[in-house]
C-alpha cells in the first residue's frame, strides 16, 4: 500500500486499535509501529519455503530472489532455515471457496437492497455473479465446515511459530502476469476457477487472508526484464512489530525507493 516502510507503519498506527463495542480486542503494541522500523531486531529464526502450497510451478526468478533475500538475513544475523507449516491445501481451497462467497453474496444482498439495483449479468461482473450465486446456495452447515478448516489450520500456523519466529517465502509464484490474465469478465469461469485461476499464480498469500497472521511484502528485487518481484514476510498473530522492525531493517540493507519501472507514477 505505500512505497516506504516508514509510510506503512505511521499508516498501521493511525487504524490499528478498537472502539467501544467491538468483540475482539488485540493487545497494544510494546511501542509505536513507526518507532519500530529504525531499529534492528535482535536475531530472529527465519524458515524460508518457496515451493507452492497450491501444487503449482515457481517461476525461477521468484526463487533466486526469495535466495538472495535469505543470504543476506543471514549476513544480519539472523538464523535462517528452509521449513513450512503444513496443511491441507483441498481443505483450505474448500473453505476460501465458501468464505469469499458467503462474505460476497452478503456483501451485494446489501448494496442490492441500498440502490434498488438488482443482482444479474447486466450489474455484476460474471466471476462476482458467479461467486454471488454460490454463496447464496451455502448452508449453515457449509459455513461452520468451512470456519473449522479455517480454525485448524489457523493452529497449525500457530504451533510452527512456537518454532519460527518470521516465514519468508515468494509473495507471487510469477513475475507480473500480463494484462487480461485474471479477466474477471470471462463468462465461462465457476466461482471455483475463478478462485482456482487467482491462486495458481497467488498460492503463497491467501493463508494469511484467512488466518489472520500478519504479512508484509516488499519489494527486493527485479526480474531481467525490470518488473517487480515481491517478497513476503509473515509472523504470529500480533507480529506486526517484528515485520515491521525487519522490514526496516532490510530497507536499509537493500534499498528500493530509487528503482523505478519505465513507466511509473511519480509527484
């Protein structure tokens, strides 16, 4: 969301928190985020995974970045080692499907009933309409299934980082794809290949979409043909400060606010 870890954690500081009322409150960090990026964290244990959960190919490049990002945490001083938490990918894929769409189908029933528009090919998108429709036929049932999924495997991430304290991995298994690739107007898509299409090349982030656990990506290193390549990194619930203390601290090491694209917004 920002180009400097300075921004992302002084962005962190003004939402993070609750209000009066909310069901959920998480413990106040020991420290501001943005007084955090400045200083170096003590050694952390790191594993590093750069196979994909979902199964699918890991473009070359993404792992010699995710490797020279992981050489160079050592030169911190940092212990790093290649491991992974593991889970059912088929379970999880199964809960996302119904999450996304339940979430989705609740999400246009109210804008539905706000502007008087109806839900149908002419307003929606046909992967939105897709997903709409599959989570209207969802069951009470199929929502506790899918949140059960989500729960074990939410604690299996946990009890890996009794053991690790940051996972690094790739935050994409492929450089930029080409405009079109995840064309949410194709017609011929189920909600479940749409899904499918979106994690085949996007396996490594959505663990942490249902999970919870803090991510974040930045931005290494380049492809040889100068398009981004991110690098993700994620932590135990409540983790924020860790990432973003070693986010700063590789911001240091390995600068990017002077490397460009060709083309590029700039003030």
């Amino acid at each position: 969301m920002t180009r400097s870890v300075r921004d992302c954690a002084t962005l962190l500081d003004e939402v993070a928190g609750w209000v009066p009322g909310e069901k959920y409150r998480l413990p106040a960090p020991p420290r501001r985020y943005s007084q955090e990026i400045d200083r170096s964290p003590a050694p952390l244990s790191i594993a590093v995974y750069t196979d994909s959960w979902a199964s699918t190919e890991v473009d070359q490049e993404i792992v010699l970045a995710v490797d020279h990002v992981a050489r160079e945490l050592e030169s911190l001083g940092h212990h790093v080692e290649r491991d992974a938490p593991e889970f059912d990918w088929e379970e999880f894929m199964l809960a996302h499907f119904r999450i996304w769409a339940g979430y989705l189908a609740e999400s246009v029933h109210v804008i539905s009933s706000l502007s008087g528009s109806k839900p149908s090919r002419e307003t929606l998108e046909p992967t939105v309409m897709a997903g709409y429709e599959y989570g209207r036929a969802l069951t009470a049932i199929d929502m506790g299934e899918a949140f059960s999924i989500v729960n074990k495997i939410s604690r299996e991430l946990g009890a890996f980082h009794t053991r690790y304290d940051v996972l690094l991995t790739p935050t994409t298994n492929t450089p930029p794809p080409p405009l079109g690739f995840l064309n949410a107007s194709d017609q011929s898509l189920t909600h479940e290949q749409w899904v499918r299409r979106i994690f085949d090349v996007v396996s490594f982030t959505p663990l942490f979409n249902l999970s919870g656990a803090p991510a974040i990506t930045l931005p290494l290193a380049t492809t040889t043909g100068g398009l981004p390549i991110g690098v993700q990194f994620s932590a135990d619930l409540c983790g924020e400060s860790t990432l973003l203390a070693l986010a700063g601290q590789l911001e240091r090491a390995l600068p990017w606010n002077q490397r460009l694209p060709q083309i590029h917004a700039s003030a």
